[in-house]
C-alpha cells in the first residue's frame, strides 16, 4: 500500500459518528472502505485512493457512553478540493458500523496548506539570515510573496478569509486557497465565502461594496454564482477558465480573467437564454405544484429537528410524515409522496438534494450543504 507523504497533504475531512450500540476502530474503518464502494466510480473508491497514496491513515477515535458508541474520524488527502468534498458527501450517506445503525457528520474539511505556508516563511527568514547576500534578492522577492499570503485576514463573526477590504471593489471569491492564491499575486481585495453557502457577511459587504464574484470555471462555479446573485447585490462576475479553479491560477490568468468580468444582467441574460423548451417547461410545471408554506410554523418545526441528528418529512401542512436516521433520507425520500419540506440535523447530501428536486420539495432545511443551488428548492439553514 502507498503511503501519503505528509508534504502532499491538502485537506483533512474531519467528522464525528455516533453508532446505537458498540463498536471498535475496524468496524468504521470497514464501514468506510465498504458503504462507500461503488458510490462515486472506480477512481474515488476510499480503499483504491488509499492504496495509490491519494488518502493517507484514517485516524478513528471511540468513546463508549452507555451502550451508544460516539467518535471522531480524520481523513488526510491528497486530491483537489472537489474530490475531496465529494468523499466527505459520501461519507455522511453510510447508516451502519458493524452490527448497528450509526450517523457519521462531516464537521469541517480543512486546508492544511496554511499551517505550513506559515512554517516555510518562518524557516527561510532564519535560513535568509545566514546567507552572504548573493542570491538574496531573488529569495527576498519570494518571501514577500510569501508575506503577502501570510497576513491573510479573519472577517466579521463568521471568520471569513480576507485581504485588505477597505477599497470600494471587493473581489467574492468560493474559499480560503483562492484568497491565498489571489493575495500571492497581489490582488489584496477579496475574501472568500468558505464553500458554496452564502455568508451573512458577503450579504452585508454586498450593501456597500462594489462586488465582483470570482468562480471557478467549471458547473460548479456557475451553480455558485446563480445563488449567490439571488442573494447579494453582485456587480460583476468573472470566472476561472474553463475547467480551472480559481487557487491555481497564475497572475496572469487572474488578471485576464478580471478583466473579462461581465456584469452581473448580461449572465443572468445568457444563462436564461441557454435554457431548451423543455427545461423551461418543466420550471413552469413545477411552479404550478408549489404551495405556500407557513413561515413561522416551519422556523417552530425545526427547533423540534435540532439535536435528532435525523431527518423529518413534511408536507405541506407541516405534518411529520417521517423521521429516518441522516443516512437513509435520500432513499426514503424517494419512496415517498406529496413532501415539501425536509428537514436535516445535520449536513443535506448532494443526493439527498437530486432526490429532493426529483420529488418535487420546495424546501430543504439542514445546518449545512453540499449544495447551495437547485432549480425550485429554497434552502434554509438552521
């Protein structure tokens, strides 16, 4: 088996589990490797990845409390941020370790590229220190690059991740490694989002800032920019090249790309004018099935949600139709009729999101998304 090298480490998954009754490391190791199997094709199978170095040691804590079995799960990788995010989504969808039920939730998928970005400009100062000069000024002009990465800001109550936000242009970018990218190559005005949801403080920023929203330049990218224009007041929009992500970037391409923004009508124009008959159709039909939900009336029903770590089913009236353990929402769902609301204690999959649109809910209510935007579902955080 490969081993990881600890260099070629970019994110780690962490999540927490909780099984009904007892079990040991192997059982979630086995649960991993085998609830998994299948799910997202043969090239992001956990047990393969491992074996070619992509996913390094699994790190899996337990703690008995009663006869309920609680812990902590670490997933090193080495693969790019939508890989990883993908391996997180199928995580949360396995609903048994061992012998019993179980719910594992996927807490934070960290970039721990910053932690030694912070170690290398420390160790060159100290390395800089003790040369004679004679190439100093070619390794001064990367430590202020360097530098420049380093003083990356924290924003607001959210921590959002920024640069310099004092100018009248702010640039919206998806996470963390595009800030850092963009702060490297001297573009100081922007701060990230940290994921696909929208942030309250990109909301307040976009009252008073004039925003440009920067994507990837991929589906994902354009899935992101529609619900983030439906929500803030964005300007302009620029996105990566074509199947390019906005943390690989060059300056070049950065700059080139900032300066092919558009604003925000002229997308908003050509996305719907992309549309077939039939898609457009089929919006009118679902909007047709839509039934106004109480407001206040929901906002009470997910305070009984909150804590179940489960799924409720809903209709209409707000009546429970069903409560089923995280991991078996999607496939529940789906055998299921005249449900307009779901409600997640936890984290709403991206297949549970596909289901949902399929079945024709109009809201999906969760502490966090795999995705922020599908054609006819709002989506309400809690």
């Amino acid at each position: 088996m490969a081993k990881i090298s600890p260099v070629s480490i970019k994110y780690m998954i962490h999540a927490t589990f909780e099984a009904i009754g007892p079990v040991e490391k192997p059982d979630v190791i086995g649960a991993l490797f085998g609830q998994t199997e299948g799910l997202l094709g043969n090239e992001l199978e956990i047990r393969e990845l491992q074996k070619e170095g992509k996913i390094g040691r699994i790190e899996v804590e337990t703690e008995r409390d009663g006869s309920k079995t609680k812990g902590k799960i670490q997933i090193p990788t080495a693969l790019d941020k939508s890989e990883t995010s993908l391996i997180a989504a199928a995580i949360e969808t396995i609903d048994r370790i061992g012998p019993t039920e179980a719910t594992i939730t996927i807490e934070k998928i960290e970039d721990v590229r910053g932690n030694k970005r912070d170690y290398i400009l420390e160790r060159a100062k100290k390395l800089l220190e003790g040369m004679d000069g004679r190439n100093s000024k070619e390794i001064s002009e990367n430590l202020k690059k360097d530098s420049r990465a380093s003083k990356i800001q924290e924003y607001g109550s959210e921590k959002l991740p920024s640069g310099d936000l004092s100018d009248k242009e702010i640039i919206v970018v998806e996470g963390r490694a595009d800030v850092v990218n963009l702060l490297e190559n001297r573009v100081n005005n922007v701060i990230g989002m940290n994921g696909t949801k929208l942030p309250q403080g990109i909301i307040e920023l976009s009252k008073e800032k004039e925003i440009t929203l920067f994507v990837d330049g991929d589906r994902g990218g354009k899935l992101i920019a529609k619900n983030v224009i439906d929500n803030a007041n964005i300007v302009f929009i620029a996105f990566a090249p074509d199947g390019k992500e906005v943390e690989e970037l060059s300056g070049k391409e950065i700059l080139a790309a900032l300066r092919r923004k558009i604003p925000v009508k002229e997308f908003s124009f050509s996305s719907s004018s992309e549309k077939t008959f039939s898609e457009k159709t089929e919006k009118k039909e679902m909007k047709s099935m839509r039934v106004e939900i109480d407001n206040d009336k929901l906002m009470e029903k997910l305070e009984q949600v909150n804590g179940t770590k489960k799924t409720y089913l809903f209709n209409k009236n707000l009546d429970v139709i069903k409560k089923v353990p995280n991991g078996q929402a999607s496939r529940t769902l789906e055998n299921s009729y005249d449900i307009k609301v779901v409600a997640v204690d936890g984290k709403a999959t991206s297949s549970l999101t596909k289901s949902a649109q399929k079945m024709g809910v109009q809201i999906i209510a969760a502490k966090n998304f795999a995705d922020s935007y599908a054609e006819g579902i709002e989506f309400v955080s809690f």
